[in-house]
C-alpha cells in the first residue's frame, strides 16, 4: 500500500477522484484484518445495540485514514454519518449501505463528495465484502442521492484501482438474463379444466437449460416471464 506522501508526489492531484482511489487501496489492505483483531468485541456490540455496531467497525477502520485527511488540511467534518446515507440494496445477509461525506478544503471550498459503500448482514455481525469508495463531483444532498441511486455510478470502479475482495477471495457471481413473452398462452384453455401440464411444460423447458424463473409481470395483455442462470466460468 502506497502511503500518502508516496500517493500523491507522483503528480498526483488531489482531487476527489484521487481520493477516493487512495482510501480503496487502504481499505482493501485493512478492512479483513480489523474485523479479525476486533471480532469478540463486534459481535458483542452487534448482540447489545445492533446495527449501530457497524458504525463501531468503521469508525475502527476509517479513523487512522481520516487524520490523514486533516493532516493534509482537509475537512471531513461530520464524517460519515447515518443521516447521510440511504440504503435499498441487497438480501438481508448482504445489504448494501451508501454513506456520503463532502469534502472541503481549508477555505471551506467543497472539493466533492466521498461515497462509502458498505456491505453487512442484518441477520448477525458480518461484513461479507470490502467496503469501497467512490467519488462524486455533486455536493448537494438532493443530488448526492439522485446520483447513489443509479447503479451504473455505484458499480463503476473508475475509482477503485484494484478488484474489491470478499473474504473468500473468490469470484463474485455473474448471471445472464432472459424472458419469454408467451407464458400466458400455456394457461389458455377450451377446457373447462386448466391443463397444469402445460404449463409445467414451458417451465421444464426454461429448467433444462439451467434457467431459474425469478419473476412473472404483466405487460400489455401478456405474462412476461424473466429467467436468469449463472454464467459459467469456462
């Protein structure tokens, strides 16, 4: 890991972007190892306040990177906080919380706007993968959000530098998507009686593929259904 001075003399400028690339490269070196040294007293935090305890874990792992921050005579004031951050992503065992800090320099001039994506379980104490930043030019809260909420600003890793690891260090999962728009025809019927074959006949098709229905919507008279299998590695 790249220290500040070594960082940032390579005709680096500090510039939000750059910054948010140096904090990913210290996370990504820090975030397992804090959660290890600190285990027992996390999962107690998380069994007598809850949520909360992750604010603990992160206040652990952002507060050595932080001083260097204010030492480069950045304000970070009030930090990441929970009133700035919003959260509608992922299953309970991996949620995905995005809290934003905006970052000014020592005239108060906003330099832009620091992103925290962190991943946690609502179900115990687990970070089930890195925490990782990215960086926005916006610095007003209405548009802070309005950008969070699209997935192709969040999921861009222009500002990463590196692969954001889980624990296992294994790939993450990709899926590939399709739908058929003539489910509805296979629950048409002359007969008094539906014919359930049938429809467990479009179904097996779709199976025998390795597709997984996920979903069935209505759309103009017809049932669109959307069906999604894991891309295969080879």
């Amino acid at each position: 890991m790249k220290k500040w001075h070594e960082f940032f003399s390579s005709n680096k400028e500090i510039t939000i972007r750059n910054l948010a690339r140096y904090m990913n490269q210290f996370v990504q070196q820090q975030w397992d190892l804090i959660l290890k040294e600190n285990h027992d007293e996390l999962i107690e935090h998380f069994r007598t306040i809850g949520e909360p305890a992750y604010g603990v874990y992160l206040n652990k792992l952002l507060k050595p990177i932080f001083k260097q921050l204010t030492d480069a005579g950045l304000n970070v004031k009030p930090g990441f906080i929970m009133p700035n951050s919003i959260e509608h992503w992922g299953p309970p065992e991996e949620r995905e919380r995005c809290i934003w800090c905006v970052v000014r320099k020592k005239d108060e001039t906003p330099l832009g706007t620091l992103v925290l994506r962190m991943f946690h379980s609502h179900t115990k104490f687990d970070v089930p993968r890195a925490p990782n930043f990215f960086s926005l030019e916006e610095v007003d809260k209405e548009a802070i959000i309005k950008a969070i909420s699209q997935a192709s600003i969040r999921l861009n890793k222009k500002d990463h530098g590196f692969i954001p690891q889980n624990r296992e260090n294994t790939d993450t999962l990709r899926w590939e998507y399709s739908a058929e728009t003539g489910l509805s025809d296979y629950l048409k019927s002359d007969q008094d009686v539906l014919e359930v074959s049938y429809l467990d006949y479009a179904l097996s098709q779709w199976g025998r593929q390795g597709w997984e229905l996920t979903s069935v919507v209505p759309y103009e008279g017809r049932l669109v259904a959307f069906f999604k299998r894991p891309i295969s590695a080879n």
